[in-house]
C-alpha cells in the first residue's frame, strides 16, 4: 500500500496557503488506523470534488464516513480536492492525490466515491481522478480496482459524467453504501473481471451503470430510443425518521464555510415548488422525532464543542415538531449562548411564537424565500404564498431583534412578465419599511438585509424540464430592473454571473455528449467553477467550440420525446410533471384574461 510519509508530506506543503487543508488528525476521526488495515479489508475514499471548507460542511460525506467505518471490515478516509497550489505542487512531484487519514494514494482504493452536490463541481472530479493518476474515462480503466462512483443532485441526469463514471448511485446513500460495499468484497475474494463486477452492481436498487446503456439519436440530435428499457428507481432511506442524528462528527481544524452542528430535523418537503429538484429527489416526506433530535443535539453540542447548530431540512419550519424541539433545547441553549440556525423557512409558517423561542440564544440570520416578486409569478411556480403573511413575519422577526434577513429571488420562470419582474423590488421596499417600523428608533440602523437573485435554471425531475433557460442577455435586464428598484442603504444585492447559471443549464439538462466538453474544459484549464475568482467562461466557450456541440441551456425539449435522463425514476413520473406544468400555464393564461 503506497502511503505518503510525514516528512514528505512536509516538504509538499512548504509554502502552501491553508496547509489545514490537507493534514488530517481532526477530533472526531473514525477510520482504522493504518497497522490495522489488513489485506481483506475494502477501502473507501469518500471524495469531495471542493475544498476543505466546503466538503467538511457538507453532511452526507459525514454520515457515510460514520457508516462505512461503524463495519469492522471496511475503512473510509476522506479526500477533497487540492486548491491550485497544492495541485501545482502535487503535479511537480512524484506523488500523486492521497487521503487525509491515513494518507494513502487513492489508487490504492477500493472505491472511490464523489459526492456531486451541484453541476459545477463536474471538473474537480476530473482534476482529483486525474491527480490520482488513474485514466479519466472509464473504458480505459482497464482494472477492476478502484472503481469510481457517484451520487448527490447533480447525477439525477447521469448522462453529462456517463464516460468518467463506473456506477453512480441514484437517491440516497445510507443503506445501500454498505450493500455496495458487501459486493465488491464478495467480487475482489472470487477475483472477478470488471464487467461482471459492474453487472452485478446493477442489480442493486438505485444503482445505474452507464456502460449496459445505449443512446440512439435522430439525425437532429434528439434521443430516438435507449436500450435497456429498464429503468434505474432511486433508493430511499425508509428508516431515517427513526434513525439517530450525527452526534459525533469530525470536527475540522480550520475554519469551514458552515461551522457549526448540522442537524437534519427532516428529509423531504411538504411543499410543491414546480422549480425544486431536490423536493422530489428526496421525496417522500420522512420527520424524525423532535424528543429524540433535542436530546441527541445536547449530546453533539458537548461532543464537539460548537456553539452553533443548524436545524436542517428543505423547509425547517414546516417541520410539526420544531416548536416543542425548541422549547426542549432551550436551557441548554440559554446556558451555553448557543446559537440556532434556520437555514430554510416558509414565510407563512413562521409565527411569533417561534420567533420568541429562536431568541433565547443569539440571534444569528433568518433566511426567508420569497422566490417571486408576484402572487401570480408565486402561484405558478408552485408557492404561493401571500404577500401580507410574509410581511408580517418579517414584522415579527424585527420587533424580536434580529437584525439580519436573507431573501432569496430567482428570475427567468417560465411565462414571467416585466410586472413580476417590477414586483421584486417593490416587495424588497416594504421589507425594509417594515424592518423600519419594528426595529424600534437605533436599532434600524443595524439592520441588513442581503438578498439574493438567481437565474432558475430549468432542472431535469421537475415540471420545468421541459424548458429552456434565460439568454444571459435578458437575465442580464431583468437585474438591472431590480438593481434600479431597489435602495442601496441597509440593502446588500447579490446576483450570480448568468454565465455560471448558463452553464449549470447545459451541464444539467445534457447528454453523453457533453462529457466531452467537460473534459474539453478541464484540460483547457476549468476549474473551482463555482468559485468567482477562478471560473473561466472563455475555457468552457472554446470548449463548446471545440467539439462542435451548442450550448443547450436554453433549448425546449419536446415534451413527448426522450429526454437524456429517462432511465432515472425519481417517483415523479413524467404525467405527473406534465400535469403541473399545464397548472402552471393555465394560472399564467387567468391572469392573462
């Protein structure tokens, strides 16, 4: 087994920014130490394809770390990817991509899985198989071992990673890791070839193997037929309501992006946002109990020592128990000065008496998503919610002190107008008029309020598939409208490039082809896409270029073709999508009249 020593190790880092980054040694750490290793046992590299910071807040590479190494016979260790310094330095050496545990090159693995959270993380895969120095295609991996897998959002359309990939998991990981896991010991004892591994990987439910699928086109480059017939059913965990949250999880030794407790309260959402992937990747709606979730966070809290938890869930404050949760937390919470976060509320089911709980400890942000500036832009899109019901949350909100509100918009819907578009920042107006009335004289003078306004793009499993995304050029007047609209004091306006929203478009509503652009933009130097300061729009247009394929972030697809992902069933068939869709286009044809 190829490990990298500690006076190398050294040596690599000299001059390294954030050498943290890559060190290890975290309290919290639960892989098997390297004299324990023995030959039989499989090996897991849990690879998060961001920085340090970044994967080290992302909570399903925490839980399936706990799970792989609760097994006596299997070990995971964690790997993210190296920011450009140490990947120079890395590429200047000798050595190649290792963990952070124990430090073992990963082409000593077993398995190697990315967890794919967002689109733009597509080329630090390829750059971390690459400084891994194993073959970025799949077909050219000729070994059986260490096969390279995936799962998270971004692979609910498979086909843009298809070449790179030799399985990807569809849904949720905390059941069937471990069956994976169970299968590749049983396969590596009886030696076999890796066709046969594949083959039987595919019988496992939410497993999907690109190589058993075939692609038949029309000459106008849409999808005439895929063979097999059969489709991939994402996996569920059933029993999460009755599971135990993360009590225990490795504590990072910098600084991350979200340091503080995560706490999934949660998993599913009540709501029925036509725009929302994720509402129907992790559909159906499971709740663990609150009794259970108040004493487990006290004992994570004593554990790690935070003073910040975060209560998790796609809509926090639609959870039933979470008054009672917050009531039980609340001694612990005043004591200790602990901070509690809602990184997800419905406006309409925040109520006062909520907020007097969520102020017993100190007052972090609230982060409300209005979504659309319009009642009818919000009932097309699936949430509508009643402008009055948000202001006066906010009201309360204020009049409890907090000081700062996070507002989330999106633009570029389908069947939006210029009014829905006016709408936002008059809407922006009277949240600030009534953080004006409630904050009581000075205190205004501390209020913020950052909103944020993204361009929708258009996601495979939702009842937008079908649609094409924005031109830049029309996102690009949309914001302006609102940036005129609204008032720079006490306002703090964030708007993402709609060259990166562009982009998240092609990349998610893609086919096999596009893995060639991917790779294309890697080796032209992309990298940490959704980093401001390093995408590289110019690397991805040559690459586009380059292989002759057009951006197809704002093309409709037929809504009775063959769409690139139609081996993946997320639950939602492609009726019942259809039918929302033509809800959608009926209240945007009332309002009309």
């Amino acid at each position: 087994m190829d490990v990298i020593k500690l006076d190398e190790l050294e040596k690599l880092l000299k001059g390294i920014q954030k050498p943290g980054r890559y060190i290890g040694n975290e309290i919290g750490i639960k892989s098997k130490p390297l004299k324990q290793l023995k030959e039989d046992m499989m090996l897991c590299a849990l690879a998060f394809p961001d920085t340090y910071e970044m994967g080290m807040a992302n909570l399903g590479i925490q839980v399936l770390y706990q799970i792989i190494n609760q097994h006596p016979g299997y070990s995971a260790e964690r790997v993210f990817a190296p920011w450009t310094d140490f990947e120079k330095a890395l590429r200047d050496s000798s050595w190649k991509l290792f963990s952070l545990e124990n430090r073992i090159l990963l082409n000593n693995f077993d398995l190697i899985g990315f967890n794919l959270a967002h689109e733009l993380l597509y080329t630090n895969m390829l750059n971390m198989i690459d400084l891994a120095g194993l073959d970025i295609r799949a077909k050219d991996r000729k070994e059986a071992f260490p096969l390279i897998c995936a799962g998270g959002t971004a692979v609910s359309n498979p086909q843009p990673v298809s070449a790179f990939l030799d399985f990807m998991i569809i849904g949720e990981g905390e059941e069937v890791i471990l069956e994976i896991m169970a299968r590749l010991k049983s396969y590596k004892k009886k030696d076999k070839k890796k066709k046969e591994i594949l083959e039987g990987l595919s019988n496992i439910e939410g497993i999907y193997v690109p190589g058993l699928y075939r692609f038949y086109y029309f000459p106008s480059g849409e999808i005439k037929r895929i063979e097999p017939s059969r489709k991939v059913t994402k996996r569920v965990f059933k029993d999460f309501g009755r599971s135990r949250i993360l009590v225990d999880p490795v504590v990072p030794n910098i600084s991350v992006v979200h340091d503080r407790l995560p706490v999934e309260i949660m998993r599913g959402c009540p709501g029925a946002c036509r725009f929302c992937q994720a509402r129907n990747f992790y559909y159906p709606l499971r709740i663990r109990k609150a009794a259970n979730i108040a004493e487990d966070t006290i004992e994570g809290l004593r554990r790690t020592g935070y003073d910040e938890l975060s209560l998790l869930s796609l809509s926090t404050s639609d959870y039933r128990g979470l008054q009672s949760l917050l009531e039980n937390l609340k001694d612990y919470v005043l004591k200790k000065r602990v901070s509690i976060s809602l990184p997800s509320i419905r406006m309409e089911s925040f109520g006062l008496d909520m907020a007097e709980m969520m102020g017993t400890g100190r007052k972090t942000g609230l982060t409300f998503a209005p979504e659309a500036g319009s009642q009818k832009m919000r009932k097309i899109i699936g949430k509508d919610i009643d402008q009055e019901a948000m202001l006066d949350c906010a009201r309360q909100a204020f009049s409890e002190g907090w000081e700062k509100i996070k507002l989330y918009f999106m633009i570029g819907f389908p069947f939006e107008t210029r009014q829905d578009i006016e709408a936002i920042p008059v809407l922006i107006k009277k949240f600030l008029q009534a953080a004006k009335e409630e904050s009581k004289g000075r205190g205004f003078r501390r209020v913020n309020i950052g909103v944020s306004v993204n361009a929708m793009v258009p996601k495979p499993h939702t009842p937008f598939q079908w649609c094409g995304q924005d031109n830049p050029a029309a996102l690009e007047e949309k914001f302006s409208i609102i940036t005129r609209g609204v008032p720079r004091k006490a306002i703090k306006l964030n708007w993402t490039d709609p060259k990166r929203s562009r982009l998240e478009a092609a990349l998610s509503r893609g086919d096999a082809r596009t893995c060639d652009i991917i790779e294309e933009a890697w080796k032209r130097g992309a990298r940490f896409d959704n980093w401001t300061d390093l995408f590289d729009y110019g690397a991805w247009e040559s690459a586009f270029t380059e292989t002759r394929i057009s951006f197809y972030a704002n093309r409709d697809f037929p809504q009775y073709g063959r769409l690139p992902w139609d081996m993946i069933d997320m639950g939602a068939g492609k009726k019942y999508l259809l039918r929302q869709f033509e809800k959608a286009r009926q209240y945007a044809e009332q309002d009309q009249v």
